[in-house]
C-alpha cells in the first residue's frame, strides 16, 4: 500500500531485482502495469539497475542499446495489460479461431461499426449515440460480461439497442477476423479459464507476477491476474493505493485491492507512507482531504523535504479572469527561470482548456494540451490501414479506410456492394482492382524475402512506399498547410519505424508484430514526451502518474470541481468519494508550489452562473496557505484590478 510519490515503481524495481539476485531465471517473472509510458520506465529503470548491479554482465546488455530491449527474452517480461492480453493471443490464437495477424481495433473503429448498424437499422444516431453504446459494450465486457448476460437484464428499449448493436458487432469482428481492446483481455481469461493446458503452460512460465496501480483494476483484468497465479505458490506481488483510484467510470473496482487479503491468505501488507516528492505543506492538503473518505486503508503521507512554500489560493471575478489570472502567473514563474514543462494547469473537465488556451495565447505562453494521440490522428491512422489490410484481408475498417482516400472515384455504394460479395464494373471497379493489386504488393514486401526481386526491405521503406505508390503523399502536397502538416505527422512515423529493424528483434516478423503492437496501444500519456515544450494543460485524469514543479488546480467550485452528477440525481457516496480522490490526485502532482484558484462567476452551456467555492477549499487549514484578493480581468489601461 503506497501512497502518492512513496516510490511504488521503485518497489516493484527493487523486489525483481532481488528476486534475479537469487538464481531466478527472467523468464519466470512478470510485471503489468497500465500505460505503455510506465511500462517502458519500469522496463529500463530495472534493465539499468541490473546493469549496475552487474547481475546480466553475460546477457552482453550495452547502454546503448538495451533501450530497445532486444535481448527481452533475457529480461524480466513487463507488459501493459493490454500488451499482455496481445502477447498471450498471439501464441495462442489458432486455439481462438483468431488469424496471426488479427486487426485490433481502436474506439473510432468500434464506434463506426455500431454507427453502420444503427443506421441500417432505421434508428436515429441522434436518439441513439452510437458513443454512448460502444461505452455500455465496453463497460459490461470489462465486467466479464457476455451479450447473453445483457439480455437477461434488459428493462427498457434502450437496452434492447444496446443489445441488438452488440450482436452485430459480434458478428463483425468474427467476420473480420478482429478483436477490440476489451477482447483482449476477455478472451484471454476464457482461454485460460476454459483451457487447463494453456492455463498450466503461463502458470509455469510465470512463477513471479508483479501488478502496478492494482487499484485501477476492472473485474476482467482481475480475472486475468488470478488465472495466471500458480496457486501452489501464490507469488503474486501488488502495489496500488485506494487513495487514487480514479476510473470507477470505466470499470476499475476498488474492492479489488480493498480484498487483496482475502484473495490470498498469507498475504503480508507493507505501508509506504514516506514521499519523496512533494513538500510537506502539499501533503498536510492531501492528507486533510483524503482522511474524509471512508474506502480507504488509512495512511498518512510525510516527507524530509521540508514545508516548503505555502499554497496560493486565487478567487476570481469569473471564467475570464480566472484563465487571465493563471495565463499571466505562468509568465512570470517562466520569466523567473521556470521550464514551462516544469508548469501543469489541471481541470475537472475538458470544456475548461478553450478559455485557458485563449489566455495562454494572449500572454505569448507556450503550451501544450495533453489531448488527442499522434496514432490516432486520420493520415497516421489511412497510414497503418494499407499495413494492417496487407496482412489481414479481413479486416474491413481498414479495407474501407483505403479505399475511401485518397479519392480514387470509389464510392460508398462501391464498397458495400463489394463487402456484400457483389460484382462491381466501370471506373469503380477498376479502382478496387487497382488497389488490390497495391495491397498484394505490400504483403509481398512484408515477407520474409520478397520472391519477385529476391529482396529485404526495412519497415520505413515499406510505409514510404505505402506513402507515394497509394497516391497519398500528392494527395497532401494539392491540400496546402493542413497537407504540409498532415505529411510532417507521417514523415514522423516514418522516422519512428526506423527503430524497428530486423538486427534489434530478429526477424521481420518480429518487426511487424512489436510495431503493430505499439501503435494499436499506445496512450495519450505515451505522446507527452513527443510533446514541443511549453506549459502543459490537462484533465486530473490524465495527469495520473505525472509530476511538476508548479502545478495549478483550476475550477475549484461546487458541481464543477467537485463534479456534480450530470443526470439531475444526487451524487452517491461512492461518486462523492471518488471526486476526493480526484482532488487528491491533483493536489500530489506538484512537488514544489501549488495554486489553487476558484471563479465567483462561471459560464457553462452557454448560462452565467455565480458558483459557490469548492468543499476541497475547506481542507486548508493550519498556516499552509496564503488567501489572495479576488482578481477581475485587466482593464483597457492594462491595469489589473482587485476587488
């Protein structure tokens, strides 16, 4: 049980390498964790203190190139769930019915699929968002949730939709040979519930298992870890802290890690409660608002590094000047010497960045909005659609992707006639044809030697070809400066597939299935450091797992920050809770000054509304803060005005 900033990645580090220390083959020990970000520094913070330790000198691991892992079979294996589930289906995808190079696809694909049969369906997308079912899909098979189960439950019409949207979806994905982000845990867990043999083969591999922010679990993923845990051992080490968990929203159940000791019986629970983080000014908040809440296990955050400076608190007249207020601080701390990446604003919600970015913009601050994913961008996304449907013919998101640009007089009636196995003729037709011919080029190039020309090609050579023989890169130089940016977005994937190569992982096979793999699950988290520098702003959400400086807490009034319950009814406990421990995220993002600011006047849906300060703003007590006078937007002299 660790709190904020107690160093839980470090535990983790340390306990692998003690276990290596004593003559236990890598092999045998696995760590999950969330992110690919926090993969990969847990992946090189114990590859480096393996190296220091000189424990892997015959594994001839050199600094310079242990950072693309290529020796991972001599390493501890450290995966994202989602990696995991991808890693394990692979090896075991004959048993599932499931092609080797199944498409996994992302939340827009889903989306689109559900879209398709609501309108084939005569409903009205407008009544029924297609969003809004994909999220209730989602949410019941990270439950362990089957359609058939649903059905059972139906009460309403709607439900019945939800319903009708997931047996056609089902049907898709069998169709297409392809799995979502769900299935890749789900069908894992029935792989290894359903088969004893499979089931022995990962227990036996996986003798030392390792599971970060175990309180951010959803039923399935639990499921998972549980299967995977040899019970004759029971080797199972978990670090998490109630206190952050966040995601109830999209399935994480706290009662996961609050039963850890139920689970296993001889479980020893440890307490980190030293922060090495933040000062202790910020922690005396932290502490002051989470000892509220009543799920919890009680600990109490500490540091030596001293009181530190005190909060700052800002009213503000209204939205405006709250946005103008934070916009002219960040000016200053930069102006001081301050690295702006060394400066977060965080809000409740997103809406809240437009006013920010507004002011930021005003006061010539350099920012960076921690938002949409580089892989998720369209051209990246048209990009990986003519790889994936080289690979998997099946996979009609992606087939409708290619021939949908660049524009090659290939019309929608086109493509359903030739996804409902109907003969196309003209201009349509020869296109398809065209295109086809492109795609069994660029299977043939993804082999092992190319039987045409007896030729290798890398992973670049094969997207640049991709680029131009599909007509896309003259497509974005006609498109002018959104084209120009469009081509710098895929002339950086490009760049980034240059560190995919057949020296670091073997062979190209090995290539295509680790490059696939990172750009199928990445996180919007995984982009930050991709980032130019500048002052970053983003949800509390997403600012799970970060750190700064100077971090600024904005919105701090009653039914923004904490959030009120969109629905009219009255937040639950558990969802009062849960707002706390959003706050308490927030506030242990800051290691040195924390601002916490409130407007007295908000416009929200278009209504001024005066807004009451937040309940959060009662945790200050003690002389750890400094109260400041209400601050209104400056005036035409350029004056600022308090009153």
């Amino acid at each position: 049980m660790a709190g904020a900033g107690a160093g839980k990645t470090k535990t983790i580090v340390e306990r692998v390498l003690e276990i290596i220390r004593n003559r236990v083959n890598p092999n045998n020990i696995l760590c999950v964790t969330f992110t690919n970000k926090a993969a990969s520094e847990m992946r090189e913070r114990i590859t480096q203190r393996l190296v220091e330790e000189k424990v892997i000198d015959n594994f001839d691991l050199h600094r310079e190139d242990y950072r693309f892992f290529k020796g991972e079979s001599d390493l501890p294996m450290v995966k994202t769930f989602h990696s995991l589930g991808l890693y394990l289906l692979k090896r075991e995808h004959a048993s599932l019915g499931l092609v080797k190079n199944f498409t996994i696809l992302d939340t827009d694909d889903t989306r689109s699929l559900i879209k398709e049969y609501l309108e084939s369906a005569g409903y009205d997308t407008k009544v029924y968002d297609p969003s809004k079912i994909r999220s209730s899909i989602s949410r019941e098979k990270g439950d362990f949730k089957t359609v058939q189960n649903y059905r059972s439950k139906i009460m309403n019409y709607s439900m019945e939709v939800v319903a009708n949207s997931w047996d056609y979806y089902n049907r898709k994905l069998r169709e297409m040979g392809a799995v979502d982000f769900d299935d890749l845990i789900v069908r894992c867990v029935e792989l290894l519930r359903d088969n004893q043999e499979v089931r022995e083969k990962y227990q036996n591999l996986f003798k030392y298992i390792h599971v970060d922010e175990y309180q951010d679990t959803n039923n399935s993923q639990y499921e998972l870890i549980q299967l995977l845990v040899d019970k004759k051992h029971n080797n199972i080490c978990v670090v998490g802290d109630t206190d952050q968990n966040i995601y109830s929203w999209r399935g994480a159940n706290l009662k996961n890690i609050m039963s850890f000791e139920k689970d296993y019986k001889n479980a020893k629970v440890i307490l980190l409660e030293q922060n090495y983080r933040s000062t202790q000014n910020i922690l005396s908040l932290a502490n002051n608002a989470i000892k509220k809440n009543t799920v919890r296990k009680d600990k109490k955050l500490f540091t030596n590094l001293g009181e530190g400076e005190k909060i700052e608190v800002f009213p503000a007249f209204d939205g405006d000047s709250e946005a103008e207020l934070i916009a002219r601080k960040c000016k200053e701390l930069i102006e001081e010497g301050v690295n702006p990446s060394e400066i977060a604003i965080l809000y409740r919600t997103n809406f809240q960045s437009r006013v920010l970015e507004e002011k930021m913009i005003n006061e010539n601050v350099p920012y960076n909005v921690l938002g949409i994913r580089f892989f998720d961008r369209k051209e990246i996304k048209d990009v990986l659609s003519y790889l994936r449907v080289a690979l998997n013919r099946s996979s009609q998101v992606d087939l409708k992707r290619v021939l949908e640009f660049p524009k090659r007089g290939i019309g929608k009636a086109s493509i359903a006639k030739l996804f409902a196995g109907e003969e196309i003729s003209g201009k349509g037709g020869a296109a398809i044809v065209e295109t086809f011919v492109l795609l069994d080029r660029i299977k043939s190039m993804c082999q092992s030697e190319n039987q045409e020309e007896n030729a290798q090609y890398e992973l670049s050579e094969i997207l640049t070809y991709i680029l131009t023989e599909s007509r896309m890169e003259q497509a974005f130089l006609d498109d002018g400066e959104d084209g120009a940016m469009r081509l710098a977005n895929i002339s950086e994937l490009i760049t980034l597939s240059e560190n995919y190569t057949k020296e670091i992982y073997g062979s190209f096979d090995n290539v295509l299935e680790k490059f696939l793999e990172v750009t199928s699950l990445s996180s919007d988290q995984d982009d930050d450091k991709k980032e130019k520098v500048g002052v970053r702003l983003m949800t509390v959400h997403a600012s799970k797992g970060l750190e700064f400086e100077h971090v600024f807490i904005s919105g701090l009034e009653e039914d923004l920050f904490p959030s009120k319950n969109f629905s009219g009814k009255q937040r639950s406990k558990e969802e009062e809770e849960e707002e706390r421990r959003l706050f308490y995220v927030a506030v242990t993002r800051a290691r040195k000054k924390l601002y916490l600011s409130y407007a007295e006047m908000r416009t929200i849906f278009g209504q001024r509304n005066i807004a009451l300060p937040s309940q959060f703003l009662s945790d200050l007590v003690d002389d750890i803060y400094n109260w400041n006078e209400i601050y209104y937007k400056q005036n035409n002299s350029g004056k600022v005005v308090y009153i």
